[in-house]
C-alpha cells in the first residue's frame, strides 16, 4: 500500500509541475502501459494451399486443403494469455474459410460448414484456427484479433494465404447457356433475343483471368452461328473494339463470363451456335492456334399453335381442389378443401387449364385464343349396363372425312342411341387413341344427322398430313356425340406467357360423378399447305367432387381362409356420394403365408366395378392359407385405396388349439419296431406341414403307449394315417376321435381333442 501511495504523490507532482509551464524536455511525462503481442504461425510455415477443386467441403484437420494456423498470444512480459477469447474471421470465403470440429452434441455436423467468421479459445497462451481451401484460386486474408485483458486495447494480425492453381490460366473448357433457349423469328410479334451466357475456365476449373480491360487488352471468345441457312439471324456482342452485330463475332470474358445476343431470323428450327477459346494464350483477337469449342443451339419458331394438351384434371392424381361458389351477397366468399362457406349456392367449378406448344416445341404466343367445349348427354342409366356411359360413342368405329365435312361410323346408330343425334350436337373424336391420327383430333358441330351412320359436320375435319401425305386409317376412332345437359365451361379464353390458358368448368353438386367430356381447341396452321388447322384435345372424367375424399369400408374385420364381400363407400368433403371412383387394394400378411384375392385378382390389383350411384363397390375377397394365431388375432390386412384416401380391413386367423393324440400297441403279434401314427392338413401352424407320433415296440413284445401333442388351427380337419415299422402303411389300426367310441381317419378340431390310435 505504501508502494501505491507513493506512485501516486509523484504522479500528482509531475501533474503540478507540468501545468507550471516552465522547462522543456518531457521529463515529467506519462507512457502508457505496453500492450501484449499476437503471433501468427502457419503449419509448416507455409501460406499456400491447393487449389480444392470442386469446393469438396470434406474436411478434417489432416485434410490436405487444410492449414493449422497456431496463435500465440503474450502479456507484455512475455507470459501467456489464458482463458480469453480471439477472433478469426477470412476476407473472402469463395478462396479460403475456416473450419471447427464436430459439436456431437448438436444436429447440425459444425465441421461441414465454410465459417467466415468463429471465435476461439486462448489455452495457456495458444489457440488454433484451421484455414481451408474452399474451391477458388486466388489470395485471402486471415485475422485475428483479441481484447488486451490488461489495457482493454485491441490486438490484431493478418495472415494472407494463396490458394495456388498448379494447372495454369489459360482456356481448358468452354460451356454457353442460352436465356431463353427459345425464342420466335422476326415478324412473329414474339421475343425475338436470346442471352447467350459463355463460362471459360482453366484446368483447374476456375476462371481464366481478365483479357481486356476498359478498351485495351484483347477477346478470348469468338461465337459464331453454323447452321446454313438461319433466315438472317446474327449475334451481337462487345469486343475490344467496340460493340459488333454479324453472324460471327468476338468478345472477352469478365471474371470467366462473357455474354452476347442472339437475333432470330426467318428460319424455324434449332439455330446452331459455335463458341472457341484458344487454350494457346487466352487470346483471340491474334488467331486461334488451339482451339477449345462447345456447341449449343437457340430453338427459333413461329410461336403458332401447333399442339394442345388439356393438362388438368384428366392426370390429376387425386381429387383435385374445387371451388365451391357461393351467393352472390354482401359477405361472398370462395370455399375451397375443406372450407364449406356459409352461403353455398349448390354449384362447383373446377379449373382445367391447356398447354399450347408450337411446332419447335416452344409455347404458343400470349394472347393466344383457345376455345373450350362439354359434352354431358346421354349416358346411360344408374344401374343399367351402360351406366355413366355416352350412349352415341364408340371406342373403334369412327372415322373423320380427311379435309372433309362428313363423319362416318359403321357400327353407328346416329338416330336411335340415346334419342338420336341432331343439329347443334357437338361430336368429339379422340384421334390420339390411334397412333397416327393425332391430326384427326377434333370437336365439330353436327350439321345434318344424314344416316344412322353418317353425318355432316362443320366446320371441316383436318387433313391427316403430318408426313405431308393426307392418310386415311379407316373407321378406328373413337368418339362421342352429345350436348351439356348439366355443365358449363368458360369459352374462350387466351395462354399466358408460358402458353397455358384456363378456364372453369361449372356444374350442380348433383352432378357429381357424372360422365362428362371436355375439349380445348385453338386455330394453327397446316405445316403442308399453309391453311387453317384446327388444335384440338379432349378427353373424358367424371365432375369431380370436393377434396378430401373420405372412404368408409366395411365390414372392418374378416376370417381368413374364407370368402368375405368388402363394401367401399367414398364421398367428397361435402358428402356427396362420388361415382365412377376405381377402388385399389393389396394383400399383406404378417408372416408371409397367406394370400389374397378379389374379384379373381390375385394379391394386387382394382375391384371390378367403380363405385356406383350410391358412392359404392363391393368386392370379393378370398383369402387361403391365412396362418392361425394363439387368440385369433391379426394375420394380415387388405388395403384399399380410393380417390387419394386409404383404409384396411383386417383379416383375422383362425384359433390355435391343441390336439392330443395316443398311440397304443397292444398286440403281441406285432413284430417289434417303430410305430408311427402321422397327422397332415390344412390347419397346423404353419399350415401344410405333417406331424407324427411314434411308439417303439421291443422284442420281447411289452405293450407300450405314448401320447403326442400337435398344435392345430380350430374349424380344421386333420387326417390320420398309420406307418408300421418297415414304413409301409399298417392297416390294422383304428383311430377314435371323436366321441370316444367311434373309429374314424379325420378328425374335426373344434376345442381340446384327445385321439387314441390303437393296434
């Protein structure tokens, strides 16, 4: 303390003596106490890595992309620095980044992570930070820093390390990518440009350096269009020397990219781009002595319709999400799922949308207009064999006039199906069915009903000319005729940018289940003769009801080894029954044993019928060989599966019991030897197996008896046979099983039972 004091009274002086003015000289000066020190050593003494090519983030301390960096951290007076935090942080993480060792106490694998930024512990003066190779060649800086526990001054030092890529800067692979990759030639109304986007890397599969800056240096990247005949289209791009538009230009990369523009001209089709490097020198602009290519192409076409896909609900995979419209009042609002609104006004509407394609492949121009049509009457009956069936349809029969206006059908019955067709009906013929006719294709108009067979349609059928030749394949489509009784669908409707157009289809919850057909159709152009081309598809469904479906399936429970009748039941979310549903079903049984079949459909497969009016099929189920179980429990599950939704019905094994059986010799004729009474059937467990009970007979002859236990299912029977002892069958014996009295060779298991064997 007196040390303290001291120190102090001479600080005070010094401080009087100073603001006397007086003196020159800092004699009476204060230094501020010595700060600690900070030591950076990397493993090996060594700054550079290898260059990590791929970024592989494995890594341990022993990883050859790793450096151990030791940090060495003193007091003024040399000592250690203990039980004090420092910092590591990197200045770019694509070139270097700092790793740590597993926490197992934690989920996430902390040694996987490129850190940018940790802190770590000072033990007895030293801590490590393990630097890594992250993936990119170039320079980066380590530092560390820490708080002075002393003077609470801020220490820091740097470490700068290369990442060294041994293989070189000059060009070792080239790659272009086009945005979009389709595009519309000139005068379509259509995008007309396409980025070209080009990536030149060295063998090390980092960038190559910079060839030009500003306007000086040089191009290392030439592109070039090599189709023949591209209908005028060129490429523009900015060299060295300024910006340049031709059907080959130069231009240099920036950081390993450089980027052009393709203008499409007047020929559809791929249009074939070549982009060079010189893997000599990274220069072009003085000759390509050793040239490194990749290929590429833009799609150029016309934007017009060429096909159509209906692409919901035909492919849904369950049932999809409708809405359910509501009245038009003050709080209307849409319900959707399992949203049920307050005000529903007994209608739904299902969105189906259509994709329209132009021949290159590319979507059909916004704007596009694609018209929609339905078909829901006549079907047949509920309950009668053409139940949900159109009545004027056939899958096999038609056949569209190529270029013409009259549709035909052999087998037709134009005016006596379904009350007959009549003008204004629309017929729909489904021309992908048959490979070939995808041109035929169509939803037309009846003009005139001129025959049971024949009719006249407007407008006219297209020519069947993909391959330029117009070929009739005969009377091999099908098709429908009919009218929207119950249904309506919006009409028409124009594709986005990305070609797809939609529209709804509305409808009375009453109809749900119902049948019901629906086309798109949109106006094209025939690739032969430059005319109208009708683009149509169409396809058939059922008015979907509201998502999620529920099942119900009865009965829940059935034996095995008998024949049962499975009822599935599936309605929407709003309780409406849902006809026409497929039922799935597959067979699992515990042990492996059993098996299964419904409607003669083994082990996997669909019920027969579809649900009908009532929501409802019913299967028949039989199942064999189902193992039996101690109380009769689970020996296996039939699952079923029905609009999205799946259920079981358990299927039960038959009760184990016990069968005793006593075999008794008696007689001293016998010769001595083995005496063997054999149990077989379907009811051991496991089933098919054959059981035996012996009893040696010595010489001297002694009688002798002995009694087996057989573990058998209940309800089943067992048969009995004898083996003497040279294993031939011994007939002289008789087997009492049941009342006790009577001979018998099967023996019916119904609870404990005792059989006594005698000869």
């Amino acid at each position: 303390m007196k040390f303290v004091h001291k120190a102090l009274g001479l600080l005070l002086a010094s401080l009087a003596l100073s603001s006397c003015g007086g003196g020159g000289g800092n004699g009476g000066g204060f230094s501020p106490p010595a700060n600690g020190n900070i030591v950076l050593t990397p493993q090996g003494g060594s700054t550079t890595l290898p260059l990590n090519v791929g970024g592989a983030s494995v890594w341990s301390p022993a990883s050859p992309y790793t450096n151990a960096v030791d940090i060495h951290w003193t007091n003024p007076d040399g000592s250690p620095v203990s039980g004090h935090d420092l910092s590591c942080s990197v200045t770019n993480l694509s070139i270097i980044s700092i790793h740590i060792l597993d926490d197992a106490s934690t989920p996430q694998d902390e040694s996987a992570v490129n850190w940018g930024n940790i802190q770590v512990h000072s033990d007895t003066g030293h801590a490590v930070c393990w630097v890594f190779s992250t993936g990119q060649a170039g320079t980066a800086t380590l530092n560390v820093g820490g708080v002075d526990p002393i003077t609470g001054a801020t220490l820091s030092k740097s470490l700068t390390f290369t990442v060294q890529n041994a293989s070189g800067p000059v060009p070792a692979s080239v790659t272009m990518v086009p945005q979009p990759a389709g595009v519309y030639i000139s005068g379509s109304g259509g995008n007309q440009n396409s980025v070209l986007t080009v990536t030149v890397l060295d063998g090390g599969g980092q960038p190559v350096p910079d060839p030009a800056s500003g306007n000086g240096g040089a191009d290392n990247v030439t592109l070039e269009i090599v189709t023949s005949d591209s209908g005028g289209a060129v490429l523009s791009a900015n060299s060295v020397g300024g910006p340049v538009t031709s059907n080959s230009v130069s231009t240099h990369t920036v950081n390993g990219i450089a980027t052009a523009s393709f203008q499409a001209g007047t020929t559809q089709g791929p249009i074939q781009i070549r982009v060079t490097a010189d893997r000599a020198d990274n220069n072009n602009t003085n000759g390509i002595s050793d040239p490194v290519s990749a290929t590429g192409s833009v799609i150029v076409s016309d934007g017009k319709l060429y096909t159509l896909a209906i692409t919901a609900p035909l492919v849904a995979p369950n049932l999809p999400l409708i809405t359910i419209n509501t009245l038009g009042v003050s709080d209307d609002v849409t319900g959707g799922g399992t949203t049920i609104p307050p005000n529903p006004d007994a209608t739904l509407s299902l969105v189906v949308s259509a994709l329209g394609t132009d021949r290159q492949g590319n979507p059909v121009l916004p704007g596009t207009p694609i018209r929609f049509g339905a078909v829901d009457e006549p079907v047949g009956a509920p309950g009668s064999a053409e139940d949900n069936v159109f009545l004027i349809s056939s899958l096999d029969d038609g056949n569209p006039q190529e270029g013409g206006n009259v549709f035909t059908a052999p087998h037709g019955q134009f005016t006596t199906a379904g009350g007959g067709a009549g003008p204004g009906d629309a017929l729909v013929v489904f021309g992908k069915a048959v490979d070939g006719n995808s041109d035929l294709v169509s939803a037309v108009t009846v003009q005139t009903v001129n025959s049971a067979t024949s009719l006249t349609v407007a407008p006219v059928f297209n020519r069947n000319d993909t391959t330029g030749t117009s070929v009739d394949y005969g009377a091999v489509l099908p098709y429908l005729i009919g009218r929207a009784e119950h249904g309506n669908i919006s009409s028409p409707q124009t594709t986005n940018d990305i070609g797809v157009a939609h529209t709804t289809l509305n409808y009375p919850v009453n109809s749900v289940g119902d049948a019901v057909a629906i086309w798109a159709q949109g106006d094209g152009v025939d690739n032969v003769t430059g005319g109208q081309r009708r683009v149509t598809d169409a396809g058939v469904l059922a008015y979907p009801g509201v998502a999620p479906a529920t099942i119900t399936i009865t009965p829940q429970t059935i034996e095995g080894n008998s024949t049962a009748h499975v009822t599935v039941c599936v309605t929407d979310a709003l309780g409406i029954a849902l006809r026409g549903i497929q039922v799935g079903f597959q067979f699992d049984f515990s042990d492996g044993s059993g098996s299964g079949s419904v409607d003669g459909t083994a082990n996997t497969g669909t019920f027969d019928d579809l649900t009908d009016l009532t929501g409802c099929s019913t299967g028949t189920v039989v199942t064999t060989n189902v193992a039996a179980t101690a109380s009769g429990g689970t020996a296996g599950v039939l699952n079923i599966a029905a609009a999205g939704q799946t259920g079981q019905v358990e299927i039960t094994g038959p009760v184990l019991d016990t069968l005793s059986v006593t075999v008794v010799a008696s007689n001293p004729a016998d010769p001595a030897g083995v005496y063997t009474v054999q149990a077989s059937g379907s009811g051991f467990s496991p089933p098919g197996q054959v059981l035996s009970c012996s009893v040696t007979v010595p010489a001297p002859f002694a009688a002798q008896t002995n009694t087996c236990t057989f573990t058998v299912a209940e309800g089943s029977t067992i048969t009995l046979g004898a083996v003497g002892a040279t294993g031939s069958v011994f007939a002289g014996w008789t087997g009492d099983c049941t009342n006790g009295t009577t001979p018998t060779t099967s023996v019916a298991i119904n609870g404990d039972t005792t059989c006594t064997a005698t000869w």
